[in-house]
C-alpha cells in the first residue's frame, strides 16, 4: 500500500495518474476534503499535512510513502514532522524522498537543497529505508517567463551560459511510480534529469522553433531577477534561494544528464520541443496581425 503526500502538486498529480495506471493500492494526503474531488484515478484519500499528520493506526497500513512537499522556508521541519509520526507509530515504510538535484552535494549551499540534505540526516539518522530521486530543475519552471514571451519576445534569466537538463514534472512521476511498485531501490539515489542540457539561448531557440515566433535571451543582472521575483509576490526566502539556483546555473551545477528515467521507465524522457508543444496556449500571444474581435 502507498501513501502519496504532496498529491495535488505537478509531480503528485502525475504519480497518481501513473500509480492509477499500474493499479496500485493508494491512497492519497489531501489538506481539505474537497481537494480529492479532482484526484486522478480513484485513490484512497485521508485528511491530513506533514505537520499534522495522519494518526498511527492509519500510518502503520502503508508500506511505502512518497515524500513530497513544496518549497517553503519551513519545509525540512514539516518533513521531519511527519518522518517522526512514522517512528512514534512504530512503522517502518520505505520512504521515496523528492529532492532536488545538488541535495547529495555536501558543499551546495543552494537553500532548497540545504532544506532537502536536512531531511536526509534525520532519515538516516531514524534509519528508515528509503530512496532519494534527485529531480532536476522542472521544464514547468519556465512558465514562470511565458508573460516575458508573450509581450516580449523574451526569456529574461540570471543564467549566464550555464546549462540545465530540464526534466518533466510527469518523467519524474514515472520514475517514481516505478521505485514504489518494484523491489530493488532501497537506499539507491537516482538523479532524474531531461534528455539534454540546454541553455537559455537554446531554450528560446526551441521555443522559437515550436512556435514560429522569435524568441531571445537576455542574461539579467540578478538584482533585476530579484526585483521581478519580489513583484510577483515571491516571499524574499525563496526569491533570494532561486538566485542562489541561479549561481548554481551559472557554476555548471545544473548541467548534468542521465539515463535514470530511460533505466527505471523503459521510455526516453521527454524533449522540451514536445513539452512546449502541449502548451502552446501559456507561450504564444495571439499573433498581432489578427483583426480585434467583433460582436
């Protein structure tokens, strides 16, 4: 059986599509109850978060559980929370944690992965079985530019000509769809990442390419990146982490390609052309020629 935090996310809701498909045994954490009325497949569901978790006899039936939570200034504490209900229930599931590629660098001092590296001490340090699957920076991440793309034409990015293999969020539930329905994976770290590292240049260029609309890069002073993140209401924590990211970018940090999802799904992960091709209504303006709506 298998408990899924984190189920309305990107990854989550996929996983629970996969898990669906491979007609796993499920259940889902839903913080309100109205929120498992739009889970995919028909998953089990209990009401509960990671710093209110479920009580021990609920725990104690689960015999694998998917770690996941958002990134957030308090997110190590609320996982560790919740590993400690775990133990307090006498239990002893195998845990699937979803890090962030750079948490198994003891010298990345990125926040987001300092936040996952903290929950990793305290798993071993309660010594629950577990496996680490060490995401990559999401494809989804650059929705975040489809309104510079839009009435721009352009990705602005603190990138420098650091490279990312950028990954699906639904490569990433696959892989971990696999890791909780077959043996083998305890203890194993796997770096799940996209098929190739692209620059931002060459992800203009791809966009470009899918859309039939000139796309450029420009390598923004961070101070500006900051500015922007702030006027989107990004909280100073995770504005600040994200230009720490961007550091990483630039350093090379980010531009390691593997084999994970091809090895643990038998499919190739999939390519950014494909991924923006799903999306064309989030990256395309309406091309300006068109007439103004009438009636």
């Amino acid at each position: 059986m298998i408990l899924v935090t984190g189920a309305t996310g990107r990854v989550g809701y996929s996983l629970l599509e996969a898990l669906a498909d491979a007609r796993a045994d499920t259940t889902a954490v839903v913080r309100v109850e109205a929120d498992a009325a739009d889970l995919p497949g028909t998953p089990q569901h209990v009401v509960a978060t990671l710093d209110d978790p479920p009580p021990p006899d609920v725990l104690r039936r689960f015999d694998h559980v998917f770690l996941l939570s958002p990134v957030h200034e308090e997110q190590a504490a609320l996982e560790t929370v919740f590993i400690d209900a775990l133990v307090a229930a006498a239990h002893r599931p195998h845990i699937v944690k979803l890090a962030a590629d750079g948490f198994q660098d003891p010298d990345n001092e990125v926040r987001f992965m300092l936040s996952h590296r903290q929950v990793a001490k305290h798993l071993e340090a309660v010594g629950l079985p577990v496996t680490y699957l060490a995401s990559s920076i999401y494809m989804e991440s650059l929705v975040s530019a489809a309104e510079t793309i839009r009435e721009a034409g352009t990705i602005f990015a603190p990138a420098g000509q650091g490279r990312v293999a950028f990954v699906a969020a639904s490569d990433v539930a696959a892989v971990a769809a696999n890791v909780l329905t077959t043996p083998g994976h305890q203890d194993a770290t796997y770096v799940v990442t996209g098929p190739e590292a692209l620059g931002y240049a060459d992800v203009a260029a791809r966009i470009s390419a899918v859309f039939a609309r000139e796309v450029g890069y420009v390598d923004q002073p961070p101070e500006d990146a900051r500015a922007m993140l702030v006027a989107s209401r990004t909280g100073a924590w995770e504005a600040d982490g994200v230009l720490e990211q961007f550091e990483w970018i630039r350093e090379g940090g980010a531009d390691s390609v593997t084999a994970t999802v091809a090895e643990i799904t038998g499919t190739d992960p999939r390519p950014l052309e494909d991924w923006l091709a799903d999306r064309r209504a989030t990256f395309l303006a309406p091309p300006l020629d068109l007439p103004p709506p009438t009636g």
